[in-house]
C-alpha cells in the first residue's frame, strides 16, 4: 500500500478545507469500509486522509420529524437499520441496510460513505493485468469481454458495464431521498436520483459529487407510502452478498387498485435505477400477479445482456414482481 | 471533548493525532509501548502516529504508520494473535474484535482509528485465568469447530450477537452471523452454541 497521512478533522468546514487545498491525493475517510479496502488492492492510492468520523454533527438521525426523515452522513449502518420506526414505517429503508453486508461492516460502515461505494466489478477491483476505463480511463473494458455475470444489463457503456453495488441508495431513490453536500463554496442540496451517473464515456466520474464536497445527511419526505414497502435482495446466497438483482418497492393503494407506486432497481444497472415507466403503469391498476409481472417487465425494458448476464433479466423482472406483492401484503 | 485542536498545515488534528514517530526505512507498521516512550520523547518521522488504545481493558500506547490495520496491530505489534487474517477483505469474518463494545472488521479498520477507544479481543473475553466465557464453553461443548481458524471471529461475532439482541431464533442467528464463513462448515454446531450460550449470557 501506498504511504499515506492520516488526519483527523475537528471541524466540518476545516475537514472540506483541508480536502480541497490537498488537491486531488487528499480524500475524506469515513467508515473506510471501501477505500481502505481498495487501498489494500492498491486500486486506491490517496496521499492524505481527512478522518471526518470525530464531527459530531453528521453522526445523528432523526425519523421522527413530521416532514422528513433525516439521516446524519456518518449514523452507522446497522444503528439505522435498527430504528424502530424505520423498520415499522419504513421497511424498505431498514432492510436495505440490514441486508448490505454483514453487522460487523455495518457496525464500521456510514450512510454517506455507503452511497459512494464503488462498484464490486473483478476487472476493477483486480487492479494492473486487467483493462478498465473506470480505474485507468481510455484502457479499455476487460468486462465486455470478459465474465460479465454480475455486471449491468441497465444502464452501460461501451467503455463500461460496471454494476452500481449498493442497496440503501436503490431505496432513498424509490423514496425521492436528498442528499445535502458542502463544499469549498458552500451547500447544496442534491436528489438521490441526480447523485449517481451513468458511465457514457467517463466511468471514472461516479458521482455529481465534487472532489472536495462532503456529503452532510440524507433526507427523505415523509410519505405514506413508507409502510407498505420493501427491499427484495436475490443474492447468490441466502446472506452477506451483493444482490443479482434486488427491488425497493412502495405502494399506496386503494382497496386492490394501485393508486402510487415507486420501484428502483439494484444490482442490474451502473447506477441506482429508478424504474418510473414501470410505476405508471401500475396506477390505476389492480395489483394482480399478471400486474406486477407486467411491471417487472415494464422495470426491465431496455435491458441489453452480455455474454453470462441475461438471465438476470427474467430474475430482475421476477425481483420486481415479487416486490410488489410482499409490498402489498404490508398496507 | 477531551482533545485540544492542534494546526498542522493545514489540516488540524487532534493532539493525540499529533504527528511523531521514528524515521528509518523499512520500519515495520507497528512499534509498541516501549519503542513508543522512545519515539515520543524524540519525536521524528513524518507520517508515523502515536496511538492510545486500551486493549482488554489494559492501555497501550503505540506508534503507527497510518497504514496499519488494527488487526495487524493486535496480532504484530502487541503479540495478540487470536483475532486471524483470513481474506484481509472484511469478507470473511475472521478478524472479529469488539470496538468500544461493538463488533467490527479489524482487517478493515486502520489502527489509527481505534485512537482512544476500547478494544477486545479474543484474549480478554473470559471472566478469569483458567475460566471460559460462557460462549467458549458452548463452542467446545457442541463442537462448534473443526480446524479452528475461524473460531475467535465466530466467538467474538456470536458474543456481540447475543448482546445486540440478535439471537432470538435460529433464523436470526444465521442471519447476524453470515459475516464470519467457516471452511470446514462447522455451522451447525455453532448455531446450537450460540442458542446454547446465549441464556448463559443473559443470566451473567
């Protein structure tokens, strides 16, 4: 591993400070669930580290306000998961936490640095013999043609197929969840959906995100579609993997007909992938088995498969229709 | 807060953040309390860390390359070598320790981190010198292990598993303990251990 200096910040505004007169070598160090990590495959190499986990105002959470959630950047995982009333009234949030990961990495992991986790692609994460464009932009994509069993069927590029791993930002995007950010020139508030980036040409550009912004809290509208929600991960085993394909789905129903519903996607695409096509085409409807199929379908429309991937078309789909019914057994 | 601001440069850091530490080449990652005292006093090379941790409730005081995690830490630089390096991923559980009460991934923690707080280890789980741990018992009356390499990150996981309140039923068990893998696939056993261990726990 590279050397690297280890600070540790006192102050939100002297934290952004120090990042950004560091130039491009100096990085925010939360949890340090995935840097450290990557740091070990020497895939990350930063010269300076800014320990932001001493700030006391990013640690909190409050889901009791009457407007909106608020999650502070550095809460830990698996508190969040275990609030009592996100797991009575928010089930999708809940459970996109606790089925990331195992405690141990919940224990370390923080909401803002679990948003920026970068994606579990082997050709990335496997450094120097393998060409890829989000570690070496212009070096090609060993992916392509390579195994791309777990990369994106939603959502790629030539230069890159790379799946988005997280969970908890596939719910906040089924939840219109925001994400406050400060800077060098000031503050800003930034929709979960508008966080994330396709890769296009530059897959090395993740995030909206500045180099030298650091992400203050989450938010999310409180909404009477919390209750009957869920997060359905398919994983390759039953725990503590990443998904093939999972869906965070809300519903508002009126007797059997849908009167609003919100389904994002995980583990298919580049990025967190709100599936709003597939949302108004529930509307109005009555929430059979054919309906959320038709949905799921809806969900995955565009979907374009590599050489080992395509089957996790038919079990996105499946995913989504699956969703939808749990989500209804819950209003 | 217990810390005094300090500016260094530009970025400042906590007074036991403070930078000291020893300048040759090669130094190892870790230099403990004695080496400590020395660096301390004659201050030195950039970037090494002076670090107070209290592991299994004994302070410790040692100088750090930033780099080092703590599991390396425990194991190399303070000779505690229960916790194990199986993937150094934070895949596979293995390095289990509690931090400040709580289980982590020692591989995937800097020791740096651990500045100030309170560490447990394998090492420092039973009551006294002689006895076990109720869960250390449970482990060895259901024969919750085979060749054993994973045993300390399973016992310290199962541990903070029951104290979290996440071993109500066999379901749950599984659920909270799918960090820690076991190669020789001894998790029956250590599913009735902990289901075994666990009113143990609770009674104290």
């Amino acid at each position: 591993m590279r050397p690297f200096s280890y600070a540790r910040a006192d102050g939100q505004a002297a934290a952004i400070r120090a990042v950004s007169a560091g130039g491009a070598g100096t990085r925010f160090l939360a949890g340090g669930t995935t840097l450290y990590d990557l740091m070990k495959l020497g895939v990350e190499a930063p010269e300076r580290l800014v320990d932001i986990n001493a700030l006391p105002a990013i640690r909190g959470f409050d889901t009791t306000g009457p407007r909106e959630l608020v999650f502070g950047a550095g809460a830990r995982m698996s508190d969040v998961a275990a609030d009592p009333r996100l797991v009575a009234e928010y089930p999708a949030l809940s459970e996109s936490l606790w089925k990331a990961a195992s405690q141990q990495l919940r224990n370390m992991a923080s909401l803002g640095g679990n948003l920026l986790q970068r994606t579990r692609c082997a050709y990335f994460r496997g450094g120097e013999p393998f060409a890829c464009n989000k570690r070496v932009p212009g070096s090609g994509c060993a992916a392509r043609e390579g195994i791309d069993r777990g990369h994106a069927v939603l959502g790629g590029s030539e230069a890159c197929i790379a799946t988005y791993p997280g969970d908890w930002a596939v719910a906040l995007a089924a939840f219109d969840g925001v994400v406050d950010v400060a800077g060098p020139n000031g503050s800003r508030s930034i929709p979960l959906d508008a966080l994330h980036r396709e890769p296009g040409t530059t897959p090395e550009v993740e995030t909206s995100l500045g180099r030298d912004e650091m992400i203050l809290r989450i938010r999310v509208p409180v909404t009477p579609l919390g209750r009957a929600s869920t997060y359905h991960k398919i994983r390759d085993r039953e725990s503590y993997a990443f998904a093939l394909a999972s869906a965070a789905v809300a519903l508002r129903m009126e007797g059997e007909v849908v009167r609003e519903a919100r389904i994002a996607l995980g583990g298919l695409a580049t990025r967190p992938w709100r599936a709003r096509e597939a949302e108004r085409g529930l509307v109005g409807q009555r929430l059979t088995a054919e309906a959320a199929r038709a949905a799921g379908d809806a969900a995955l429309r565009g979907a374009r498969p590599g050489h080992h991937n395509a089957f996790r078309i038919e079990l996105g789909a499946r995913t989504v229709a699956d969703a939808l019914l749990i989500a209804r057994q819950r209003v | 807060m217990d810390e005094m601001p300090h500016e260094r440069g530009d970025i400042p850091v906590s007074r036991r953040g403070l930078v000291i530490g020893a300048t040759l080449a090669g130094v190892p990652l870790v230099r403990s309390d004695a080496a400590a005292q020395g660096a301390a006093t004659r201050g030195s090379v950039p970037g090494s860390l002076e670090v107070s941790l209290t592991v299994n409730g004994e302070a410790r005081r040692l100088v750090l390359d930033p780099r080092a995690s703590l599991l390396d830490t425990l194991r190399e630089g303070l000779a505690l070598t229960g916790a194990k390096k199986g993937c150094d991923h934070g895949q596979c559980g293995a390095c289990t320790v509690h931090l400040d009460g709580r289980r982590v991934a020692s591989c995937l923690t800097l020791a740096v981190q651990a500045d100030g707080r309170a560490v447990t280890t394998i090492e420092g789980i039973a009551p006294a010198e002689g006895d076990l741990h109720p869960m250390q018992q449970a482990f060895i009356d259901h024969d919750a292990l085979q060749c054993g390499y994973c045993t300390p990150g399973q016992i310290m996981a199962a541990i903070a598993c029951v104290q979290e309140g996440h071993a109500s039923n066999p379901d749950e068990i599984r659920e909270y303990m799918s960090g820690n893998l076991c190669r020789c696939g001894a998790y029956a056993g250590i599913l009735a251990a902990i289901q075994d261990a666990a009113p143990k726990m609770r009674v104290g």
